[in-house]
C-alpha cells in the first residue's frame, strides 16, 4: 500500500481499514491540497482493492476531527483562475467523498442492487466543521465521541460560500430541507446531541470505543449502500415544489436564513437554489448543481474579500506579520496589570487564562480583590454551562495575585497599565513601577486617548513603552490596536505581538495618533447618528439600518453602551486640549444635555437613548422626541445606510492616507474586530475597492455637499481614484 504523509491506514485481520488523518505539523486537520490529492489517490485503491472489505475515517489529532478547507488555498489559485478551473477543482474533492461512499461503483447499479458499496464509517471526535462535517456526511455511518468536544457545523456562508462538497446535498437528504436551509445558511455549529437529533450522527458512543464502535458497524455491514443510492430513498419531511408538505418549509425557512442575514450575504440566495434544485434530480447531479453554486459564490468579489480579511489576512497577523525579525521571542511568564477596574479585570482575565501568572495591582488591596472578581464570575459561569472544570478555574484564579504593594511587581516579565485615564495618575504608577522592575521589561499602557509618547516621558526607556489597547469587554471584544510612538524599540513591538499572540487576540500594528485608529472612525459613526437624532430622524430608523447593514447593533445603541458619559469626557478634554484649535462636531450640545443636565448617562445607569428596565427589554426613550421633534418627511432607508456606511468608509480612508493605520489588510481586520464593521464586506477598504474608487469619490463628495466636510474623502483615494487603481492593489505593488 502507498505511503500517505497526511493520514495514515491501518486494516486489520477483517479487512476494515481505519484512516487517521493527522496533518504533518497543523494543530488541526483542514483539507488542503497534500490532503486531497492523498485522499484522491487512496480512494482508488479502496475502490480496486478487495482485500479492503470496509472503512473506518478517524483523526489522529486531539483537537478535533477535521475543521474545513484551508481557505488560504483559495488565495493560492492563478489570479487568472476562471470560473471553469475552480468548478473543476472543487469537483475533485466531490467526485473523492463520492468515491469513497460508492466504492467506486457505478450509482446506477447501486440504485438497481446490481452491486453494492463499501461499508463507510466516520468515528469523529471532536470539531467537524465546514468540509469535516462534509467528509462525516459522506460516510454510511457517524459515529460521534462522548467526550463533550464533538461540534458539526457547515460555517462555509460566514465567508461567503455555501458549502463546495456536498454539504447542502447530504445535510437536506439526511435532516430534511428545513434543518438543512437552517444549518447551511446560518453556519452555527451543533452539538453531538443537536446532530444526533438531526440525523446527521447516528449513535454517541463513550470516547474509548469509538473507533471500535465504527469498525464493528463495517464488520455488521459488509453490503452496506448509502442511503441516497438506494432505491426509493425520500427526503425526510418531503422535497420540491410538487411536495404538498415542502412548499410552506421552502417559503419559511428562506425567509427565515434570508432575514436572519439581512440580504447581506449572496452566499444564502445560493444556498437556497441549491437544496431546492437538487432535492429534485439525481445525487450526483445535485454535487454538480452545488458546485455550479459554490463556483459562482468564489467568483465574486464578495466571498474573496472575506476570505481574505476573516481568514488570510487574520491568520497572518495572529502568526505575528508585523513582528520586528530577529527578536527572540519573549517569555511571558508573569504579567503585572496596574489598575484592577473594568479594564484591568478583564486584561488580568484573558492573562491568567492564557496561563500567565498575572500581579494585579490596585490602590488598595480590596480594589484589586474587586478586580479578580472579575474572574471568579466568568468561570462560575463557563463551569455552569459546563465549559470548565473547577480543577481548572482553580488553577487559573490560583495565577492572579490581587495587591497594592509595587514590590510584587519585582519579577514581572511585561507591564500592562490600566489606571485612571489621568496623566498625573499614570506618571505616578509609571514611575514606581520603573522604581521595583527589571531593567529589560516592556511596559505598555493601555490607554484610550492619551498619546503613549507622552506617557513614555514618564518611563526612562521610552523605546521599551508601547501601547497596546484593548476594547471592551475584554474578555470577549477580539482586537487590540498596538501602538508605537516614535522611537519605540523593535523589542517593545516583538513583546507586545508576542503577549497579544499568547491571550490568542487579533493585533494591529498603528500609529500614535488621537483615537488611533478604530476610535477614529467609530467616533464619527456615533456623532453621525447623534446628529441624525438631532435633525429628527427616527432614532429606530438610524439604529436598524445599521443592523440592516449588517452591524451587530446600531450606532444609537452602541453609544448607550460605551456610555454618552465617556463620550462627553473625551469631548470636553479635546476641547481643553485644543483650545482656539478644536473643531465642533456638532454634538457636543446633545452630550452635555444627556450626561449633565437629564442624568442619561448610557447604558450603564439604565438610561441613554434607549431606557433599559430590569428584567425586561429596551426601548427608545419615550421622552427623546421632546428634545429633538420627528421631522415630518423621513429619509428612505437607502439614504441613511450610505450616510452611516460612508461616515465609517471616509473616516477609515482618511487614517488610511494619514498612515495611522499603515495597510488596507489592518483597516480592514481592525475595523471588523475593533467596532464589528459590516463583515459581509470583508472590511472598509475592501468596501472602498468592491465599489470602486470612481464611485466611492463621487458618491462621498455628493455626501459632503448635503452634510458636511466629513465626507470629503482623502486626496489620496482622488488620485487613486484617477489613477484607475485599488487599494488592495496599490499595497500589494508597494509591498513588492
Ligand atoms: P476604571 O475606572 O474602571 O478602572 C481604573 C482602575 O484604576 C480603578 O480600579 C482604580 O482604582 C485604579 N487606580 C486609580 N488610581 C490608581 C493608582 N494610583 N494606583 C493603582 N490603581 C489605581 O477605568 P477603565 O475603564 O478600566 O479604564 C482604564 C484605562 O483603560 C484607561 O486608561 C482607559 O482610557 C483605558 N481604556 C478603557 C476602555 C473602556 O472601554 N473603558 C477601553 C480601552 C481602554
């Protein structure tokens, strides 16, 4: 038998062969090219030879089963790959699970019980995602581990496609068209249980007999025939527009998946056309009606760009992109956080779970007790829901020291501060941590508005002070902004990437400016529709086009949550700051009217411009109208996504051409991760290159005309524009 360098083959005395794939070097299996051209050539040898009576496919990796295809070898494809080459590649790993699942028998002669198949068992033991669930789903049999770690899920839609191989075919034929339309365009994964129900898993069997439970199946079921290519084989709950039964689940199950994404994503206009074409024609055209569909979904330039940005360009940065060469990588052993409040708590969190001893310093002990609270509320409540041990949280609360005593920091590896946002507060626990530490530590604050060279005048090695800002709630927010001011080392850069790589978060790398990057943008965002409001148009009509658009919440509902008072407080210290200098933005009134004069001060006192009862749902404030009457004629919808889209779009060009944010690959991940920027575009300047930048001038001019020099877009994107060029181009040109 041939060697295979990504899987290897056992077959026992029965002649049951077992699979264990396990990707040289990959912490998890993914199909990548090795995988499918090894998978290709094996099924030919288990089609041809007869001493293979059966066959078990397992993992040999602790992490999961198998998660989906390695999207990078998309990215990988000839720019010049046309529609014909990727419909064709995506044939083959099709045209290989079919292999495997007919024995390469002919599907006519199965269906007419003229020959019959291999038996095929899955023995899946943990994440089995995307073309995991599609390799389990190709088995006659699925057999799932009781060890809590088994998920399926088709998440394919989340960037842009539907599932290439075979996934909207079997899920339909196996679960009905209802739990298919549901799995297929929503992309949430599922439980063990949740599958079993569904039918995509067959029996749950305890971890230890699980590959023993799936050979034993091959041995019981030695003619065994998938149930597709059986005679007589129906869609469970019915199928096609001749179907009494299906007609009201095709009608309710596409509004529910089209309404669930807001008509935002192609992918699940696809998704539909494809399990209702090929619930009515034979199986293997249904493969090829998929592929028709997956093929057309790559070839825009939706999908592309959030291949892109939510995996290519993500991956990267986690992998350390930006990080300085020849820095060794530093070892982070223990972390002092300085300031145990809302955001020291969670830093101190995210730390500790990393597996980082973490010294959190406070102005007393009871304060920083207070912030490791924090900790001790999220574990009681992932051990409730049974996502960890009390060993473990143990274990973990056991690596935060709470204390207010600076010599505790004596042997810190890295400083991360996070006290008051006042310079005076922020010199002086500088300088007594500079007074007790090592001479070789990084210390990076995390502040929001205060620029970090004027933090780093405090520190006597201001190449080793850097920034790194996290956004709130720590714990569950993905990004942090690094920021280096001018002359900050290579090592303070390295550390920092290598820390954000630890807590397993997102960096981009930006420049010192005001707001840095994402605040930059997500300010104008939230004046301009505070502004909105203040022109009397309907609060419930800003805040659902935004989610419309494909925001997480709208802009209204988002002020309420980072607090009218914090924006008020950065309002008035930019007014201070600037003097004579400061430019109004118009919604200063409205601010100081919210925090000072009517106590809304946001979300966290129950009150901004929705009112928040205990207990119950949100509400637009009742008495809002009063202060800014309705305007009789509301805009259309159309006109208020362009204005709230394009408010993020110029802001976002305008760091772009500044160089706060020095690549479209960061605007794009910082503005997805950082405030949730609509992820159907793959990001900003993504957003920019899919319009055009013809486009994108013209309609941001005219937007200035009616609203204001917001809108005037950056020269830089005119002669771009003029140019005929993109952005995502132009760096790739630099770059090389
Ligand atoms: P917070 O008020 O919740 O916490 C600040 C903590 O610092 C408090 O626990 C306070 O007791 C402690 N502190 C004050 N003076 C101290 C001293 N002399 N020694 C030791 N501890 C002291 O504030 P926060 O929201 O956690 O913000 C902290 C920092 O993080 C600020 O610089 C802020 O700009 C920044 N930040 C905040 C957010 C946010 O959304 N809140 C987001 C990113 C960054």
């Amino acid at each position: 038998m041939a060697d295979y360098k990504t899987f290897s083959i056992e077959t026992d005395a029965d002649g049951i062969a077992v699979m264990t794939i396990d990707l040289p070097g990959k912490s998890m299996n993914v199909w990548n090219g090795d995988l499918i051209d090894e998978f290709t050539a094996f099924m030919d040898e288990f089609a041809a030879n007869e001493d293979i009576k059966g066959l078990v496919v397992t993992s040999g990796k602790e992490s999961g089963f198998l998660a989906g295809a390695d999207l990078t070898m998309f990215g990988g494809m000839p720019k010049d790959a046309g529609p014909k080459d990727i419909y064709e590649a995506n044939l083959r790993l099709q045209n290989a699970l079919r292999r495997m699942e007919t024995a390469g028998q002919d599907p006519k002669a199965l269906m007419k019980g003229q020959a019959t198949a291999k038996p095929v068992a899955a023995a899946i033991n943990g994440l089995a995602l995307g073309g995991g669930m599609e390799l389990a789903l190709a088995c006659h049999q699925r057999f799932a581990s009781d060890n809590g770690k088994v998920q399926l899920g088709q998440p394919e839609v989340q960037v842009g496609l539907i599932p290439g191989a075979g996934g909207t075919q079997r899920t339909q034929r196996l679960a009905g068209v209802q739990k298919a339309i549901q799995d297929c365009s929503l992309g949430k994964p599922m439980k063990a249980e949740e599958a079993k129900a569904a039918g995509y898993i067959d029996e749950i069997v305890p971890h230890g007999e699980l590959v023993e439970s799936a050979k034993a199946w091959c041995r019981e079921n030695p003619k065994s025939v998938q149930r597709w290519d059986k005679k007589g084989f129906k869609i469970p709950g019915g199928a096609g527009a001749m179907d009494p039964r299906a007609v009201p689940v095709y009608a309710g199950a596409s509004a529910m998946a089209q309404g669930a994404t807001n008509h935002n994503y192609p992918a699940v206009r696809r998704i539909l056309s494809a399990i209702y074409e090929g619930a009515i024609v034979p199986f293997d055209t249904a493969l090829r009606i998929e592929s028709k569909y997956f093929t057309q979904c790559l070839m825009e330039p939706q999908a592309k760009n959030m291949i892109r940005t939510l995996f290519v360009n993500k991956g990267a940065a986690e992998k350390g992109m930006a990080r300085p060469e020849g820095v060794p990588k530093a070892e982070l052993r223990k972390v002092g956080v300085l300031g145990a409040g809302m955001m020291g708590a969670g830093i101190a969190y995210v730390t500790a779970r990393a597996g980082c001893e973490v010294v959190l310093l406070d102005r007393d002990v009871e304060a920083a007790e207070k912030g490791k609270g924090y900790s001790v509320k999220l574990n009681e409540k992932a051990i409730s829901r049974g996502k960890l041990s009390k060993e473990k949280s143990e274990e973990m609360l056991g690596r935060i020291q709470p204390t207010a005593d600076y010599n505790d920091l004596a042997d810190v590896d890295l400083i991360i501060e996070a006290v008051f946002e006042d310079p005076k507060v922020k010199k002086d626990v500088t300088e007594k941590t500079q007074a007790v530490i090592r001479d070789d530590v990084i210390f990076a604050s995390n502040t929001s508005t205060i620029p970090i060279k004027n933090l780093a005048k405090n520190f006597e090695r201001s190449k080793d002070f850097i920034g790194i800002h996290f956004f709130s709630p720590v714990d569950k927010m993905p990004l942090v902004e690094i920021i280096t001011p001018e002359g900050c080392g290579d090592k303070a850069l390295a550390t920092a990437l290598d820390y954000v790589q630890k807590i397993k978060k997102t960096p981009i790398v930006v420049a010192d400016a005001r707001g840095f990057y994402c605040n930059s943008v997500v300010v104008p965002y939230l004046n301009e529709a505070a502004l909105m409001v203040k022109e009397g148009i309907n609060p419930a009509l800003i805040d659902n086009c935004a989610v419309h658009m494909g925001m997480p919440v709208g802009p209204l509902a988002l002020m309420d949550e980072t607090s009218q008072e914090l924006g008020w407080s950065i309002a008035q210290s930019a007014m201070e700051e600037e003097g004579d200098d400061y430019t109004p933005n118009g919604v200063e009134d409205l601010l100081k009217l919210f925090v000072e004069d009517l106590g809304r001060k946001g979300r966290k006192v129950g009150k901004g411009f929705y009112d928040y009862p205990e207990g119950g749902k949100k509400e637009i404030w009742k008495g809002l109208s009063d202060h800014f009457p309705l305007q009789n004629d509301q805009p259309s919808a159309d006109e208020v996504k362009e204005r709230l889209m394009y408010v993020q779009l110029v802001a976002a060009a305008r760091m772009y051409a500044q160089d706060v944010v020095h690549d479209p690959q960061s605007a794009d991940l910082g503005a997805i991760f950082g405030w949730g920027f609509a992820p159907w575009t793959g990001g900003p300047m993504s957003h920019i290159d899919t319009i055009g930048l013809e486009e994108f001038v013209r309609t941001a001019d005219s937007l200035a005309q009616k609203h204001g020099e917001k809108f005037t877009p950056p020269q830089m994107f005119r002669d771009l524009a003029e140019k005929g060029q993109t952005l995502y181009g132009q760096a790739e040109k630099a770059a090389a």
